[in-house]
C-alpha cells in the first residue's frame, strides 16, 4: 500500500481523528459547559447503541471491544469510590486496566472476524472473565499496593512526571498503536482504524484521572469511534471492492450521475484473464485482479478507476477530452504490462468459475462464435505477464447520454481484443474522426 496516498490517509483521519479532535477542543479546551448528567446519557446511549449495532452487523471485535471497555470503567469506579485515588484498590484497578486495557486491543487486531457464533465468542468471554476475576482478586479489601510488576520502572520516573500512568501501560499503550497502524497500513480495514481512535481516546480518559465527567466523557467517545468504524465498514462494502479496494459497481453509478460534459470514460479488460484462471486457478485470478487494480489506482489526468465487474474496469474523466486522455492511458497499459506476475503458490479456494460480472459472460460467448481460441496468459523467466485492452469515448454532440459514452467505449474495446490486445483504442476511430492509436503487444 502507499502509505502516503490521498486515500490512506484520508481513511486514517476521517471520521475517527476528526471525532477525537472535536472531543479533545470541546472537552479540554472550555468551550462548551456539559453537565454530569448530559456525560452520563451520552455514556450510556453510546454503549447500548454500539453494542446493538454490533451485534446486529455481527462484528464480534467491535462487540468485546466495547464490552471490555465498559467492564474497565465500571471497575474504576466501583474499586475507586467515583474519585481519583492514589493508593488502595482503587489505584491497584487504575495500574492493573491501565494495563490490560493495550493488551486487549492488542488481540483484538490480530484476531480474525469470525462472527458471533457460540464457538467462536466462547474463548473472548473467558479472556473477558479471567481478567475480571484477576482485577477482583488484585483488588480485594486490604490490598494497599498491586504487584511490582504493574509500576516497573523501565526508566528514569522524573521523564514521566507528567502522567499517572504506570511505564509498563504506556508502553503496552505504544505496541498497541504499532500493531493497529501497521496493520491499518497492511490492510486498510476500518475496524482496526475504529480501534486505533478508540484506544487513543481510552488514554485520554485515564490521563484524566479515568474518573469523573471530563474521563466518563473520554471512555464514551472511545465508544462512539467503534461505533463509527461499524458506520464506514459498512459503507465501504456498500461502496468498495472487497478483493481490490476500488470503488466498486454501485459508487461507479452514482459518480456517472454527477458527471457533467465534457468528460471520458474508458473501459478497461484484462487480456486472457479466463486463461488465468483455467491454468493457474481462481486464487491465482484474484491476485491478478488485485494488481491490475493496484496499477488502476496510479491513473493520472485526473481520473477515477472503478471495478465494475469480473475482469471489467472503467475510467472516469471529468472536463476532459479522449485526446487529452489518451496518453494517460497508454501509460498505464505500459505499466501494467511491465509489471510482471508471479504465480503464489497458494491452495485453490473454488473448483467452479465464479460469475463474471457486468457483460462477462456474454462476451466470452461472442467471441467463442467468432471462433477466437482461448490463448494461455504470456509467461516468461520474470514472471506471467499480464496485459489489458482498453477503449475510450468521450461526450459530444452524438453522444450526449452517458449509457451511449459507455457502449462506444465498449465497441471501442471489443476492437482493441479484436485487433491484437494490449492496445487503446478510440471510439470516435469507427466514425472516422480520431486519430488512431495502436500500441502492438511488445
């Protein structure tokens, strides 16, 4: 992934850091008065309804993520009395969640969705269960120090007079932020982002004290960010390709509505992708999906790629030309055609081919009628190498409605696979107005 990418990291900041912010100036910064009782709805509501949500969009991470995070602050309170302690169980509660708080988002990062079924929930509720019992037991009347271990010392203390909490959780604190971010930037699942936030604001809310209405108002906004990862989870598999993170079918009808003339559009198809999968297997077509996509993201000029099905893409420009676009777009058929492909070995998931999407079925049997035979992907010492045809049409005065751009930049398609493959080709070539551009497959 490219870190440094608009779309990272606008997916890290948005809406989580935006929330927190709001949260941190509102909360810290006096300018809005919130009385106890108002904290103390927006805590309640904002758990129940996490905890519906989750349950309802069987997202078992975010479901322990806010069961943990509940259980945590009602033993701060109940250990503490309501009010900052500095020793007895009170202050052995604050160490010991101040601790096991990390830990716990920690696995939750690394454990995989698996839903909300009995197996699956049971080993979460006994982790939850255990460290309940161990924080009742560390708690227990008469306590007046917890364990050596929780306030270690790994440095000098003066370099952490800043805050009450323990060395050992703040470093807890930093390797679970290193876990959440690499993982974010591996993956770029909203969950891990939703818990990235929400741990940040859980720290928040123990730096102030853990207790009182500025900290119940820090564990309540720990809550809403879960709750927005479950909101933008949802919205990216409404709005995204699972399998290459492209927009996806339904985003691409909606940007068609707002486009406004002048503007192209290019549909893009994978070179001999249903060889891919016939020799190498479906695993294998995936991957290929996913660096053809990868490559689709770099589009310059100005345009958007979408994944509209099967092997299918197309390109959105808007306010631009086919002959502005053009050179943009070979220079993409050239990168994904210098990309060479190497075959994982990876144990194959399906034994029959998937749908194909958008047209896909109709034009392999098209071109099964003309008789063009099914030719084995190009492979060489480097690699499989991978090619794709792409045509392209713009809006005119013969053209006004979006579906025609689209069929003219289909026939343009079906040209370019007719003509050889690996090329672009130009609607406007079939009504003898452009200038051709032929790239022959090198």
């Amino acid at each position: 992934m490219d870190l440094g990418s608009k779309g990272t990291l606008k997916s890290l900041f948005v809406p989580g850091g935006i929330l927190l912010l709001a949260a941190i100036v509102l909360l810290s910064g006096g300018l809005l008065s919130i009385s106890a009782a108002a904290v103390d709805f927006y805590y309640y509501a904002v758990f129940l309804a996490g905890i519906l949500l989750a349950w309802r969009f069987n997202s078992s991470r975010v479901l322990f993520a806010l069961i943990m995070l509940v259980l945590a602050h009602r033993a701060l309170e109940f250990f503490s009395g309501g009010r900052a302690v500095t020793s007895g169980p009170g202050h052995i509660a604050f160490e010991a969640i101040a601790f096991l708080v990390p830990v716990n988002f920690i696995v939750l990062a690394l454990i995989r969705e698996r839903g909300l079924s009995i197996p699956d929930i049971t080993p979460r509720l006994a982790l939850v269960f255990l460290e309940s019992v161990l924080v009742a037991i560390l708690c227990r009347p008469g306590q007046i120090a917890s364990p050596a271990f929780l306030h270690f010392a790994l440095l000098s203390r003066s370099l952490f007079h800043w805050t009450k909490i323990p060395q050992l959780a703040l470093l807890a604190f930093v390797s679970a932020f290193a876990v959440l971010l690499v993982r974010i930037f591996l993956y770029r699942k909203q969950v891990e982002i939703g818990l990235l936030w929400s741990l940040a604001a859980t720290l928040l809310g123990l730096q102030t004290n853990a207790v009182g209405r500025i900290a119940v108002a820090y564990w309540a906004t720990a809550g809403l960010l879960l709750i927005a990862s479950i909101i933008e989870n949802t919205y990216v598999l409404a709005y995204h390709d699972e399998l290459t993170s492209l927009p996806a079918r339904r985003a691409f009808n909606e940007a068609l509505l707002r486009l406004e003339a002048p503007y192209s559009i290019a549909v893009v198809d994978i070179d001999h992708f249903k060889s891919f999968n016939d020799t190498y297997g479906h695993d294998t077509g995936d991957q290929v999906l996913s660096m053809v996509a990868s490559r689709l993201a770099r589009v310059s000029g100005g345009g958007q790629a979408f994944r509209v099905g099967g092997e299918e893409f197309s390109i959105l420009f808007a306010g631009k030309s086919t002959k502005e676009v053009v050179p943009y777009l070979d220079a993409l058929r050239v990168l994904i055609e210098e990309s060479r492909f190497r075959v994982r070995n990876t144990p194959e998931r399906r034994s029959a081919p998937r749908g194909a999407g958008r047209r896909g079925e109709d034009k392999r049997s098209t071109r099964r009628k003309l008789g063009r035979p099914r030719t084995p992907p190009p492979e060489t010492s480097l690699g499989l190498s991978v090619t794709v045809s792409i045509g392209v049409a713009e809006s005119d005065s013969k053209t006004r409605e979006v579906e025609q751009v689209i069929q003219a930049a289909d026939k343009a398609l079906y040209r370019a696979k007719k003509a050889g493959r690996n090329r672009v080709e130009i609607a406007s070539e079939a009504r003898g107005r452009g200038a051709r551009l032929k790239r022959n497959i090198a």
